[in-house]
C-alpha cells in the first residue's frame, strides 16, 4: 500500500538530478534536446527542485527559460585534462548529499556513474539515447549500466530497436520520447532578401540546403553524394545552388570535392549560421536535403519541416522517424546518388508524386501536430507519472554480473 504524503512528495514536488554535456554554449542535436527536455520537465513538476550538472558548459544564457529556483553546477571552467574527472567527483558527491529522486543523464556515458550509485544507494536513473553513441557498445560497464537504467528514453524507433537488439534489454524499459521543435522559432516565410544578396542568389533559383556540422568523423551526412549528384542535376536545372551551413574539420576536403567537380560557382560554404539566422536559412531554400546514413534522428528535419519546406533523407537510420516513414518528406537510399539525382530534380520542378511536399502550411501542421513541444511534453509526463508510481513503493536492483 502507497503510503499517502510519500506519495504526494514524489510526484508533486520530486527532487531532480540531470546530467547533461552542455546546452548554453554549442547548439547540436543532443544539447538541443537536453534543454527541451529540462524546459518539459519543470513544466511538468514546477516545484521540484532540480539540480543541473553540465559537464562543458561555464555559464548560463538568456536563451533558455528556467525555473528560478534551479541550480546549475559547471564544470566547463576545469582544464581539459581534469574535466572528466572532475564531473564525475561532482556527481558522485552531489548525489550521495542530496539523494535525488531521479537521476536523468542525456548522454549515454554517464550511466556508469549513475549505476553504482544506484547500486549503492538506490537511486534510480534513466538516460537518453540518440545516435551513434547508443549503437555498437561494447564495454561491458556501459552494457551493465543500460542493462539496470529504470528507464531509456531512445528518440527514435530505430536507435530503440538497435538497443533492444544489441543489449538484450528489456522492451518495457525502452521507450521513445522524439525530438521537438520550437513553433516559434521555426515559421514560413518569403526567401530572405539580405541572404539572396549575401550569397549572390536570385529569388527563382533553386536553392537545395544542408544543414550540418562539417566533422571528418560525421561524413556519413550526405552532404558528399550531394555533391556527386550536383553536376547531374544541373544538367536539367542549370541555376540550381546547393548551400552547406556548419563548420567543422571536414571542410577543406569538401572544398576540395568541389574543386574537382567545377562546382564553385554553384556551392556555398554558409559556415557557422547562429540560431538568428537558422530559420532564414531554412526559409531560403526550395528543397531541404540530407541524405545521411547514420542519423539518430535528424532535429534539422523537423525544423525544415516547420518552414514548410519539402525534405529528403536517408532511409537507413533514425530519419525514417523524423519523416514519419515518408509521410511527411522523402526517403531514398543514402548511397544510391542516381536516385538521389532523380528525387531532387523531380522535387524542385514540383513533379514528384506527393502533393503534401508543395503544401508549406499543411507540413508544417503536420510537424508540428507529430513533434510539437505540447506532444513532447505530454509524453514525457506520462513515462514519468509512472515512473513515481512505481517507485514510490520500491524497486530492486539486480545483482551485479
């Protein structure tokens, strides 16, 4: 029997430790998450007390909303050498102090911690799993730390079935809370007359955009076979332009590639595009592409989308997801580039049979209506009113193998 005021303190006002990489200072796909999943959180228990560990952050901005109450801990101001170390210590004493409730770490790695404080004093932990860092494991501690987590929050059906096929886990513990988008943030509207004239662009070209970070370790984007298809597609579409937006190490290799390709005059390299001027970006393109093969799930996807912008992806990893299986965009084979030739001169002379690609508002609708923050929220909500009324009359932990 649920004793009534132990209850009532757990899901009314819990106490919260999250465990996050950072969400103030770099603005990728897991930070992105981790701070609607913290905004969702507080919307949800908003007099709990919470407790934010970031282990690369220094500050914080005014870009996110926070309760007032909540207490930001850094470790970003700790020399490279000792940062890891030195989180981990910060964790662990935090945790043994204050005994939180619920530990929820956004990055898999952090799960070791997590479990031998739960080992040693009972405090359940789930994590989020997004790509590539939940795919593959081999370690056994990282395995024994997802084989006793309370809860795993997979932000795609496909990362979920590779966890549930790699680790043996339990399918009941694996569930799906996607990505998000903010409505507000990402809108329609006509291409920007300041970027037409910053890229030497003309209102009727056809503008294709990718959205990335241009890292040696992440060419699995589709940015390359772009690229490749860019010669092929202008043979049809001769004005046609393709703009990469992001920075990284990658770069020079793909001013090499189109170099070879004499693709100067019909590719720009955006660099860094700040969150000011993300949603332009959108809005200055005809056709949103990333033919990636190993996507967790894509949040640029869902951000194309809210502009109204017709999206391709790849259709061997978590944007299968992000399109909804092809419902909401297009899905085609990431190294077939004749198709990829095919589906992007098809899309942008408005041919390719699926009337809800030349429909901005209807997309955006549908995105939203799929992903919208109220969704988010609202699923993340349930996972967690269950939670407490679980825990609420204890669980045990396995022994350690």
């Amino acid at each position: 029997m649920i004793h009534r005021s132990s209850f009532f303190h757990r899901v009314v006002a819990p106490k919260f430790h999250l465990w996050i990489p950072n969400i103030f200072n770099f603005k990728g796909g897991i930070q992105v998450y981790s701070g609607f999943l913290l905004n969702a959180i507080q919307n949800l228990y908003p007099n709990a007390t919470y407790d934010v560990f970031l282990k690369h952050d220094i500050r914080t901005t005014d870009e996110l909303s926070f309760i007032k109450t909540t207490k930001f801990h850094f470790a970003g101001r700790l020399p490279d050498l000792i940062r890891t170390a030195g989180f981990a210590g910060q964790l662990i004493l935090f945790a043994l102090w204050q005994h939180p409730d619920l530990i929820i770490t956004s990055h898999l790695h952090f799960t070791r911690i997590a479990y031998w404080l739960k080992r040693l004093i009972g405090i359940p932990y789930w994590a989020v799993a997004h790509g590539v860092e939940a795919w593959g494991i081999e370690d056994p501690m990282q395995k024994i730390a997802l084989q006793n987590a309370d809860k795993i929050l997979a932000v795609s059906s496909y990362t979920r079935s590779r966890l549930l096929i790699e680790q043996h886990l339990d399918a009941e513990r694996v569930v799906i809370l996607p990505n998000t988008i903010d409505a507000c943030r990402f809108q329609i509207a006509p291409k920007p007359v300041y970027l037409l004239e910053r890229y030497g662009l003309r209102k009727e070209q056809s503008i294709i955009l990718t959205v990335s970070r241009l890292v040696k370790s992440e060419q699995y984007k589709g940015y390359d076979r772009i690229l490749e298809a860019l010669p092929v597609i202008r043979q049809v579409i001769p004005n046609v332009h393709y703009i990469i937006a992001g920075k990284g190490d990658d770069r020079s290799r793909i001013e090499s590639i189109i170099t070879k390709l004499n693709l100067q005059e019909y590719v720009t390299l955006a660099g860094f595009v700040s969150d000011t001027e993300l949603c332009d970006h959108y809005n200055l393109c005809d056709l949103f592409a990333m033919p990636s093969k190993r996507e967790g799930f894509g949040i640029v996807y869902l951000e194309a989308l809210a502009c109204g912008k017709p999206t391709l992806a790849g259709n061997k990893d978590g944007a299968v997801d992000a399109l909804l299986h092809g419902e909401i965009g297009v899905l085609v084979d990431p190294d077939n580039v004749e198709q990829i030739v095919q589906t992007i001169v098809q899309i942008l002379q408005q041919t390719y049979p699926h009337p809800l690609l030349y429909k901005p508002e209807a997309l955006r609708k549908k995105v939203l209506a799929s992903f919208g923050l109220e969704q988010f929220q609202q699923t993340l909500g349930s996972y967690l009113q269950e939670h407490f009324a679980a825990t609420s009359v204890g669980t045990h932990l396995p022994d350690c193998p």
